[in-house]
C-alpha cells in the first residue's frame, strides 16, 4: 500500500473500490517529516484532504491531478500552516466547499481559513461516491478534525496520528488530556487504514492508536518519576530529564509537549506550580 514518497506526482494509495491519491508537498522538514500529504478521492466530482501550504508548485500539482475533474469538497484536518494555507486560492479556483473548522486564537494558525459555515462532530458529508464522516479529534491543537472515509473504513489523520513520529501538543490551545480522549474517540471506530498527514498510511490502526495511548501514558509516568527524583525543578530541568531520549534540537519543542502532561496532571492535583517552579504534590 506504501510507494515511495515523492513530491508532486499522484500515488494511489488503497487497494478499496474508491480511488485514493497520496499528493506529496515538497515542503519536508523537521516538523514536517517527509512534507505534507495531501488526498485527492473520487472519480469524477473529487475531493481533496489538506490542501497543504500556499506553494504554487503543489497547488499546480494538485490541478494536473485533478486531470479536467471538478474539486468539490476541500477537507481541512487543522489550520497549521503546512495543512491549510493552499486552501482559499484552491477555492477561488474551483468554487470547493472549505470544511473545516476556522483557527483558534493561538501561535502558528492560519488565519486565512475560512470554513463555509458550522461544521459539527460526527456529521456526515455526502460526496457523489462516498461520505466522508467528520470527527472532532481535539489535543494536537483544539480545531483539530479526522476524517472517516465511511465506505473504506479509512480515516484521515492529519497531525492527530502520524507515521514514524509522535505529535507535538501545542498548549494552551491544545491539550493532553483532550488528546488522549481524542484517541479513545478513534478506537470505537471500526478502522481498516489510517491516512496521516505525514508519512504513509498505516494498515494496523488499532495497535498503533493503542501503541501510542501506551507512548503517553509512559511518558506521564516518567513526568512523574523524575519529578520524585528531582523535586521542585524549572521545566528546562525537567525536559532534559524527561526527554533524554530526544535529540537536543527537538527540546524545544519537547518542552512544549512537557508543559501539556504538567496541565493535565495540575488539573488532576498530582502536580502544582510555584515561582516558575513545577512540585510533585506527595
Ligand atoms: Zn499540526
């Protein structure tokens, strides 16, 4: 199911009834990873999930592949920067519905999304071959959305679930306890893929969905293990700690991650803050 990755050429992803194309953006990167996928679905009236970064070079690519079709539908996961800025001049093009949900007021959003109206959790999208399920999947950040490809069982991921890496949880706006609820949420489906928006698609969405329950439940216990070793300590200090398994130049945005696990475990009373100082509460 998983070609090479490369940028700008259309690869169908899924062996389903539904044609399925993996659309590469030619924007990897450290946070990135390979770049960002973008899925071109249908036969003939087409839609497309993450339209990706406002980069002419992708935007081109996606109306070759388009190959004279109709793009009806634009599905927007989130509104970071590498997932939603190709949006509005897709639609001036195209005429598409933007589905989606607008930014938040928070660091690195897109502001230039602009959803056609109100878009609910679980509502159901009816494309000409398929309907396309919107899930709410707030925590990477609080506008966050999966999207189930009801027929094929297959749900697009964007930063919620990734290929080959962890998601960054961005507080205030996003949020680990949401995100862990979020996961639960994707369980209760009966999945068969998972298309992220990085990476390739991923054919055992029940054990990783589980697996990375599992990645965060153990990192909040090593939150917590070496905030008993070291006590009262700056965050700087327990990210080193806690994150000694991670390449210094990602600290940065370890802390971030950190800083998310130290506001769920507040809001539980299992650890408080004072003076710039984070306290195991015994
Ligand atoms: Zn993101």
């Amino acid at each position: 199911m998983n070609a090479t990755l490369q940028a700008g050429i259309p690869i169908r992803i899924d062996s389903g009834q539904l044609p399925v194309y993996r659309l590469l953006c030619g924007n990897p990167g450290q946070m990135t990873g390979p770049g960002t996928n973008s899925y071109l679905l249908g036969r003939q009236r087409m839609a497309l999930v993450d339209p990706g970064p406002a980069l002419p070079e992708h935007r081109e690519a996606i109306l070759s592949a388009l190959a004279g079709r109709e793009l009806a539908w634009i599905f927007v996961t989130h509104t970071h920067g590498d997932h939603s800025p190709g949006a509005a001049e897709l639609q001036r093009l195209t005429g598409a519905e933007l589905i989606g949900l607008p930014a938040p007021a928070a660091a690195h959003q897109d502001d230039s999304f602009v959803p056609d109206r109100s878009y609910q959790h679980e509502e159901r999208i009816r494309c000409d071959d398929f309907v396309m399920q919107l899930i709410h999947t707030p925590g990477h950040v609080s506008n966050h959305f999966c999207f189930l490809l009801e027929e094929e069982r297959l749900l697009f991921t964007g930063d919620h679930v990734l290929q080959g890496t962890t998601p960054v949880i961005l507080p205030p706006d996003g949020d680990m306890a949401d995100y862990l609820d979020s996961l639960e949420k994707l369980r209760l489906l009966d999945l068969r893929a998972l298309a992220p928006g990085h990476g390739t698609v991923i054919d055992t969405p029940e054990q990783s969905i589980s697996a990375l329950i599992r990645h965060r439940l153990r990192r909040e216990s090593k939150v917590l293990r070496c905030m008993g070793e070291l006590g009262a300590s700056p965050i700087e200090a327990l990210c080193r700690a806690v994150y000694d398994d991670v390449p210094e130049q990602l600290l940065g945005w370890a802390q971030k991650t950190l800083l998310a696990h130290l506001i769920k475990l507040e809001k539980e009373s299992r650890v408080r803050q004072e003076r710039g100082l984070w306290i195991p509460v015994a």
